[in-house]
C-alpha cells in the first residue's frame, strides 16, 4: 500500500462523481418514495379541509336562510295572534254590552214592577191611614167633648 499525501480536502478523482451518482439516486429515490406520497397526502389533506371549510359555509348559509325564516314565521305568528287576540277582544266587548244593556233593562224592568208594588202600597196606606185617621180624630174629639159625634 501506498499512502498518498495530499494537502486538499477534497479530491477529484472518480469516487467523487460515484458519490455524486449514488446522491442523486438517493434524491431520486427519496423523492419518489417519501416526498411525493406525503405531498399528496398533504393535497388530499388541504383538499378535504377546503371541502370541509366549503361545508360549513354552505351549512351556515342553511342555517341563516332556516332562521330568516323562522323570524318571518314567528312574526306573522305573532301577527296573527295579535289580529284573533284584538278580534277576541272586540268580540268580548260586544258581549259585555250586550248583556250591560240586557241587565239594564232588566234592572228598569224590576225597578218599574217595585215601583208599582211601592205605589200600590202607599195608595193602600193612604186610605188605610185616611179612614183611621178620621177614625181616631172622631175618638179623640168625642173623648174630649165627652159626647157622640154623628157621622155624615
């Protein structure tokens, strides 16, 4: 064996470009084997996520139209309610003076036969109080006078 001195690092002979080949194979081959599956990996990754993001947006605009129209629904609900509780009030207020009118007429039809039973009654009394009167005041004139009186 025979040692060669060299004072360069590197030397050009035919190892190097042996080197140099195998470098290359070796980025060949690693790019083939691992570089380009995880790039599409990666791709196919990105591309289920953008599907996935799209999905959400087209869900959420869903979502927005579906509470649109639900605002819309529960306002012509309301609306609606609002109309048949005014209607219903109306209605009520109707009845209400309706029967106001039918209790009023009853309460002058009560008050008209008590005032005709009152008036009989006074009239009863009066005469009643009319012929015992004069009844009374012949007693007390004939117990004063200590004699009869005739009547006429």
């Amino acid at each position: 064996m025979e040692i060669i001195s060299s004072i360069s690092m590197v030397s050009i002979n035919e190892t190097l470009f042996i080197e140099l080949i195998s470098f290359l194979i070796f980025l060949f081959l690693i790019h083939r084997i691992m570089f380009r599956p995880l790039q599409n990996v990666m791709q196919q990754r990105d591309d289920h996520m953008d599907g996935l993001s799209q999905d959400i947006q087209s869900a959420q605009e869903k979502i927005d139209d579906l509470n649109k129209q639900l605002e819309k629904q529960e306002k012509a609900a309301i609306d609606e309610a609002t109309r048949h509780r005014i209607e219903l009030e109306n209605d009520g207020a109707k009845q209400a003076e309706s029967i106001l009118d039918e209790s009023k007429k009853e309460i002058n039809a009560i008050k008209s036969e008590n005032k005709a039973f009152v008036d009989a009654q006074i009239a009863d009394a009066r005469k009643t109080l009319k012929t015992e009167a004069e009844r009374l005041a012949t007693e007390i004139m004939e117990k004063i006078l200590d004699r009869r009186l005739v009547r006429e």
